[in-house]
C-alpha cells in the first residue's frame, strides 16, 4: 500500500495521520529524504514501545499513561502529542431505552450485563466473563441477563456453547452486528464490562459511557484514565474478583454513584467537537503554523 499511496499524496498533502506502524515509517522515511512533502504522524493506536516509536518523526500517544514523554524536550524536531480517540456522543445516548430491550427481545426489567468485544478467549476473555458471571449469579438479580456482542472469531461457536451450557438462558450472544445496530445494544444495557487485561485505549469504554454506563473493567493507568468517574475497577486476572464486583454493582444505588457523571465524562474530554479541536492544533504545530 506504501506506493500508491505515496504516489497519491507526496506532492498535494501537508500531513499524512496514520495508525498502521510499517506504512509509517515508510512514509516518514520518504519524507526525511525529502522523496514525499506530507509529515507522518504516527497515532500510536497499536501499542508500540517507546523503544519502537524512536524512530518516528511525530508520534500521537491515545493516552497519557505511555512512558513516551508528551513531547521530547532534547529533540523537538520529533514531538509526542498525548490525544485520545474520540467518539459521537450524539450516536451514542441513553435515550431509548425501553425501545432498545423491546427491539432485542429482551425484559423490561431484567438486569443487564453488556460487554462489546470480538468473541474470543485470547485478550478478550469472555470464557471468564461467562464463568465469572455463573459464579455471580446466585447473588445477581433473578431477572439477570449477560449480555456478550462482537466478532466472531476462530472459538467463538466454542464460547458459545460454554456460555450456554453455563447460564442457558441467562446469556445472549450477537455476533457480528452491524456497526448502525451498536448504539441501541448500549441502551439496552445497565452495567457494561470489559473483560481483557490490557487496551491500547478501549473504545468501548466510551461508548458504552456516553450511553449512560457504568464501566466495570480491569485495573489500569489507561483504564482510569478513559473511565474516570464511572470506572469501578478490580483485579481481572484474578479469580472470583469480577463476580464479586458485578455482584456489588448488581443494586442501583451502587451502579448510579459510578454512572452519574459517565456521559459528561466524556462530552468534556472525548466527544468529536473536543477531541477534532486538539488535533488540528496538532497538525499547525507539527506544520509550523495554521492550515
């Protein structure tokens, strides 16, 4: 891809922003040897080292929590910029959400447990949210529903039916949804979850904030960093922690102290308006002036 883009943009283009590591160091390359006219900054959305970003020109960083400085003060000519990914907070609301349960058959009042990850016990690990759940449940709401929507993957018919062999009808899976769909699966939902033990930011997160969500995840620089005050979170890797969390965020008191400051968490510090803003102060720093 690194030629016909090359070809595409080295004459008319002031700033090529890219996430796929190998395509930019290409391109930075073209460009420090004076072959290609736009700049390369590199969005750090795959979670290089700050050994393997050293060789690059400009470097966005999703969070502050990377080892990588903001911005390098013995080399200014390869700054750091520390931006996150952001999202549609006008897509992503809790209006709806009665319409939401009754468009995915689900009770009106059940409590529901959503987690919005590619359907797979490696990273995502939703054979232990599935387990974790089943050890929960005697302690959950009767009228409790573990909610799990993703990707398939190469396990995912196998996660399947663990997941009802486990908790039968207390688990529904939805595979492969389109993206138009996501929004109204968030509204549906009381308590989200992510199960894996690291995220290079966690999207999801957002998402599922911006719906009005509490957040139960693992416990990390960049997961607090993304969750803020609607982040409740344990240790994931061990055993019987999540069932005891979702278990003490089972009554709505508890959910509400975590939920109630989620959606402006993320209107003031991840909504497009904010976030579009500080990147386009980016791309006049690294061109040396207003474009």
């Amino acid at each position: 891809m690194a030629l016909p883009l090359w070809r595409a943009v080295r004459r008319s283009f002031d700033i090529l922003h890219l996430q796929d590591p190998l395509l930019a160091r290409v391109l930075d390359a073209a460009n420090r040897m004076g072959l290609s006219r736009p700049r390369v900054i590199l969005a750090n959305g795959t979670g290089l080292t700050p050994d393997a970003l050293a060789g690059f020109s400009v470097v966005q960083e999703l969070t502050p929590t990377t080892p990588a400085p903001h911005e390098t003060e013995s080399d200014p000519r390869r700054p750091r910029f520390v931006i996150p990914n952001f999202i549609d907070t006008d897509a992503y609301s809790p209006t709806g959400r009665e319409r939401a349960r009754a468009k995915l058959g689900l009770p009106a009042d059940a409590f529901v447990v959503l987690t919005v990850a590619a359907i797979r016990r490696f990273h995502k690990r939703i054979d232990h949210l599935i387990r974790e759940f089943a050890d929960a449940r005697r302690s959950l709401p009767n009228n409790s529903v573990l909610l799990i929507a993703g990707g398939r993957e190469n396990d995912t018919d196998e996660i399947i039916r663990l997941g009802s062999d486990l908790l039968g009808p207390r688990v529904r899976f939805l595979p492969a949804q389109p993206r138009e769909e996501m929004p109204d699966i968030y509204r549906a939902a009381d308590q989200f979850v992510l199960t894996s033990l690291f995220e290079t930011f966690g999207i999801v997160l957002l998402e599922a904030m911006a719906s009005g969500l509490p957040v139960l995840c693992h416990d990390t620089p960049a997961f607090r960093y993304v969750s803020g005050p609607a982040g409740r979170f344990c240790d994931m890797s061990a055993a019987g922690s999540l069932a005891q969390s979702l278990i003490e965020l089972s009554t709505p008191e508890t959910r509400e102290a975590f939920a109630r400051n989620a959606r402006q968490h993320v209107i003031e510090h991840f909504s497009e308006p904010v976030v579009v803003e500080r990147i386009v102060e980016m791309y006049g720093r690294v061109i040396g002036g207003p474009s």
